[in-house]
C-alpha cells in the first residue's frame, strides 16, 4: 500500500491511498467542522463536504483518467453535486451524470470526505479511542478472535483496537449499502492511524477483475 500527499492552495492535504492493482487510488482530506472554527468565520456542514469533495474531483482529473476524464472535456461547466440517494448514502452528481463513489465520517473535530478514482464503491469511517471507555460493552460489540487480533495490531490497547474494528465494520457497511457483497466482488480494506484516531477506508469492486 502507498500513500501520497500532496496540499492544495488552501493548505489542505490531499492523500491517494492505494489498493490493488487496477483499483484506486481514493483521495482523501479532512478539514475542522465548521463547530469547530470561530463563530462567524465557519461553514455548515454540507459547505465543508462540498469544498472537500470538490477539491479531491480537482484531484483526480489531473489524473487524466479515461474514466473520467470524458466528464472534464463534456461537462467543464456543469457543477458538482452532493446528493443524498437511498438509506441516505451520498452520491456525487456531475452536472446530471453520476460521478465517482464518495463516503464520509466526522471525528476529532474534522469533516473527512473520500474520493474513489476507478468505478468501485467505498465506504471511510474515523473513530477515536475515547469513544470506548473501560465500561464500553466491548464483548457484545466485537467478537473475541477480532477483538483479539485489533489488540495486537494497537499493542495491547483496549481502547485503541476498538476504534480500528469500529472504523473497519463502519467502513465495510457505507461500502455495501447499495451493493451488497457477492460471490463475483471484491471487498478490500485499509485502515491508516491518524494520530489518536484510525481512518478505514473500504473498496468494493462492482465487477470481477478478470472482466475488465
């Protein structure tokens, strides 16, 4: 896995994550909610995911994706969307066209977009530590074996492998809230620590690989 950065005018910080090959990247960044910047100098929440998610579209059109690429040339004027579908997943609209997956979390103060750059799904959760107090009903969240790898990878710390289970089932469920998984598709996850928090992001394929 490989992830780069690369920062905007602004100052925000974009990362591509990498998955398998011929899938991906993501692009993802994060910004202070606006309940977390100064009264009258913030955004609403809906202002932060479209800057977000604007700013990662600028991303990988510089790809030069034949994917998306199209959309660029046909749609230069037509205005970014976010729109909410079914279940309340988020949608991406280009101009009329439906664009890229998009997935969203909000912790630590931040707002967290992600951006996938190939046709999958995915699904991106952040979770703190802080959230899985001594008393967290841990057993009856986690099954043991799982509990027990988390605790490993978080070396020893209850609270730490909570938080990266957590943001792994939140990310794999937004990743199949449309597309539930099957026998022909592909799920793949990566969890990247984010200072006191774990960032998961989910991948699900909607075609096998072998038929592209």
């Amino acid at each position: 896995m490989r992830v780069d950065m690369e920062k905007d005018c602004q100052g925000l910080t974009v990362h591509a994550v990498s998955f398998v090959h011929g899938r991906g990247p993501v692009f993802y960044a994060s910004m202070a909610s606006a309940n977390e910047t100064l009264k009258g100098c913030g955004t609403n929440g809906a202002g932060d995911k479209h800057r977000l998610v604007s700013m990662l579209w600028d991303h990988l059109v510089a790809m030069e994706s034949p994917l998306w690429k199209c959309y660029q040339s046909s749609n230069r004027a037509a205005p970014i969307q976010v729109v909410r579908g079914l279940l309340g997943r988020p949608h991406l609209l280009l101009g009329e066209d439906l664009g890229p997956a998009i997935s969203f979390s909000e912790s630590g103060g931040k707002v967290w977009a992600a951006l996938c750059g190939d046709a999958s799904d995915i699904g991106m959760d952040v979770a703190e530590p802080d959230a899985f107090r001594r008393e967290y009903p841990f057993h009856r969240v986690f099954h043991s074996q799982e509990l027990q790898h988390a605790l490993r990878l978080a070396g020893g710390d209850l609270e730490k492998a909570s938080a990266l289970l957590w943001s792994i089932k939140e990310a794999v469920v937004k990743a199949l809230v449309r597309l539930p998984i099957a026998a022909d598709r592909f799920l793949w996850v990566r969890s990247l620590p984010q200072r006191k928090m774990w960032l998961s992001i989910a991948l699900l394929n909607r075609r096998p690989i072998g038929h592209e």
